[in-house]
C-alpha cells in the first residue's frame, strides 16, 4: 500500500515549460462560461440586416423609377413618329391637290371619259384612304376658319353671310385643313330688313283704317 502524504493535495499534469498559471486559465473555459462576445455578434448581424434592407430598397426605387423613364420615352417617340407621318401624308397631298382640281374639272366638262376616268378614280380613291377629304358646299354659312372668300354680293334671298358659289373645294386630313375652300359669298341686301320691318307695321295701321271706310260694325 503506498502512503499519502498529508497537507499534499494531486495537481494535474503540467506539460514541461508551462506555468500552473497556464493551466489554470486553459482550465477555466471549460467549466461552462458562457463565450463572451455572443451580444456583439447579435447586434452586428442585425446592422447589417438594416443596410442590405436600405440598399433594396434604394435599387427598387432606381429601377420603378427607370422604368417610368422608359415607359414616357416609348411615349414620346411614338407620338413623334405619329407626327412625322402625318407632316409627310400631310405634304404628299398637298402637291397633289392641283391634280385633284383638273381631275374635279375634267368631271364638270364630261371629259372624265376612258382609261383617265379609271386612273382618276383611283387615285381619288387612293387619297381618301390616306385621310384626305373635301368639304365646301353652295348653300352653307360662311365660316371663315375653313372658307376664304374670292368674290363678295349681295342677295335678298339669304339672312346670313353664305356661300353661293364654290370656287375651288376645301381639303383636310382629320381635324387639319390643308386648304381652305375658295368661295363666292353672298350676305343681306343693305336695307332689306328695314324695308320688309316698315311694310309690315304699314298693313297693320292700314286694317283699322279699311275697317272704318267698310262702315264697322257700330255703324249699323
């Protein structure tokens, strides 16, 4: 049996060239302690959650607002091209008007006969299907957006500024006048009111007056 001997207590084995310092603090971790720094490591975590949510955010606004860009210029461009091809119909028509007006006056002297009836047609036709259209009617009130007035009398048979005659027919593609209708205009003969005013209060001053040669009815 081997002897303990007293006031000697058993230290655990120190490597050579270490310290009981040493050992006591690679002992102490071990006891259960909780790791220090954990609380650091949470709120780090939760910063950087915070930025990666700010940075989402600020992309999808670049990009919502990139797309409003695109979607407005898409916009633009296709209104501009819708212009541009309405300037150029706009224009092709315009230098042909002049051949629609010896086609129109063909028709009038019953020249519009044979293979040139048929031609004529056709690029009638091919006009009104690019949007041209022609206005201006005998008849009508004068509207000076849409008329210009060549010749100008006087008529006791309108009660407005008319158009008697048409000289040249307007054109328009849509709302656009490319040309105004040239007219001869007619308006009330000077007076005429006046006159057709006073021979009606004439006839009504002249029943009481036809009354009392009749006798009237007092008189029997």
């Amino acid at each position: 049996m081997t002897e303990e001997t007293p006031g000697f207590e058993e230290k655990p084995d120190v490597p050579s060239g270490a310290t009981p310092d040493d050992a006591e603090s690679k002992a102490a971790p071990e006891k259960g302690a909780a790791p220090a720094g954990d609380g650091t490591a949470d709120v780090g975590l939760v910063a950087q959650l915070d930025q990666v949510r700010t940075a989402l955010g600020e992309r999808t606004a670049d990009l919502q607002r990139l797309q409003a860009e695109y979607q407005n210029y898409r916009r633009r461009v296709e209104r501009d091209r819708i212009a541009v091809k309405e300037i150029a119909i706009a224009n092709l028509l315009t230098e042909l008007l002049p051949v629609l007006d010896d086609i129109g006056r063909a028709r009038e002297h019953g020249e519009l006969v044979g293979g040139f009836k048929s031609v004529a047609e056709s690029l009638e036709t091919v006009a009104a299907k690019m949007g041209l259209q022609q206005f201006g009617k005998e008849g009508e009130p004068f509207d000076p957006t849409i008329h210009e007035a060549l010749m100008h009398s006087y008529a006791p048979d309108v009660t407005e500024t008319t158009c008697v005659a048409i000289l040249q027919p307007g054109y328009r593609i849509g709302e656009r006048t490319i040309r105004p209708a040239r007219v001869a205009v007619a308006e009330p003969q000077p007076g005429a009111q006046t006159v057709k005013a006073e021979g009606a209060e004439d006839t009504t001053e002249a029943k009481p007056a036809d009354d009392k040669e009749n006798g009237g009815p007092d008189e029997g």
